[in-house]
C-alpha cells in the first residue's frame, strides 16, 4: 500500500507526478502546510486525472484563523490566489486556490484529521477499487472523467452505485 501521507511515492511515478514532486519540494508547498498534516489527494495520487485536474491538498487545522492566516501569508504571491470560508458537510472549511508553474493547486481544511475527511476516504477506497479491477477500468474512469463526469460519479457509474456515490463509496468494499 502506498503511503499517501508522504509525497515521495510521487519521484517514482508517471511523468505528471514527478513534476508534481519537483513542483511541491521546490516551492516547499508540503513543508509550510506541514503543521497541519497535509495530504496529496484526489485523483493525482491514484493516477485517474486528466489534463485540467488540479492538486489537492487536504489539511487538518485546530485553529482556523491561524490555518487562514498561515495560508494567505504563504501563498498570497501566487498567481490567481484566492481564500475563502465555506461550510461542506455541516464542518467549517477554509479553501485557497493558487497556481504554482503549470497546476492549479487547491488546498482545503477542516477541522477533522486529514485521514478521516471525506477526500483521504474516497481516495483510499477509489485506490483499492483500481487496484482490484484493473487497467482497463482506470482508463475507463478516465475517459467518463473526461467527458465530464466527477471522479466519484464516474466510479458510481461503472460500479452500478445507485443514489449517492460520494456516500456509497465510503461503505464500498473491494
């Protein structure tokens, strides 16, 4: 199982998370948000993205000014900075999105340790679901990803998920 709580599984990857790798260590994304237990998730990790997926770093904050203030001091130099506060399943949610080089980088936090958000949980399961089924399935996900699907509709449609796949796929089992 990959670690996915530390980027370096990344150096070895495909060409894209390589550069994604020399991207983060070189702009010392990790190393600044470290604090707050920052997580690489989304579709990147697990190979599934398409051209315009953006990175997205989860984070675990305790004080919410400070994890706004550490963000915006950091990151406000960056091309297309933006911050703002949302509510996202009932939870106080601060979300910032930047550019660094070519990717679009949104980094969100909550007040949950990343491991047990809803974004850690659907990449996990979504990495098993890949692993067991197969190449020809991840290039499937990809293709509906790129005729418009979310990540999580698109694993619920070829899995047969009938309501809410962002709720079904927290209960999928391999």
């Amino acid at each position: 199982m990959i670690d996915f709580g530390n980027i370096e599984y990344l150096k070895t990857g495909n060409p894209k998370q390589i550069r994604i790798y020399e991207t983060l260590k070189q702009n010392k994304v990790m190393e600044v948000l470290s604090e707050f237990d920052p997580i690489l998730a989304g579709t990147i990790p697990i190979n599934i993205d398409i051209e315009n997926s953006d990175l997205d770093i989860i984070c675990y904050w305790r004080n919410k000014a400070e994890f706004a203030f550490k963000i915006s001091s950091s990151f406000e130099n960056k091309t297309e900075f933006k911050i703002r506060e949302t509510i996202i399943d009932q939870r106080e949610s601060v979300i910032a999105n930047f550019k660094i080089d070519d990717f679009e980088i949104e980094i969100f936090g909550q007040n949950i340790p990343s491991k047990n958000q809803n974004a850690y949980k659907h990449m996990i399961v979504e990495h098993e679901i890949l692993e067991s089924k197969g190449e020809k399935f991840r290039l499937e996900i990809i293709k509906l990803k790129q005729n418009g699907y979310k990540t999580e509709p698109a694993f619920g449609e070829l899995l047969g998920l009938k309501t809410n796949p962002y709720l079904e796929l927290l209960e999928y089992k391999v």
